[in-house]
C-alpha cells in the first residue's frame, strides 16, 4: 500500500526519488 502511495506521488513530481528511498527504509 505504501509502494502505491509513493509511486502516485513520484508521478506527480512531489517527492525525489532519494526522499521515497528514505521512506522506503
């Protein structure tokens, strides 16, 4: 569920890669 969130958000530009990389871990 959290992955879906973040890959809407990268589609929109609102968080960098290296800021989802962080949430990730």
């Amino acid at each position: 569920m959290m992955a879906e969130l973040h890959r809407r958000e990268k589609q929109a530009g609102i968080i960098p890669d290296h800021d989802i990389d962080v949430y990730m871990k």
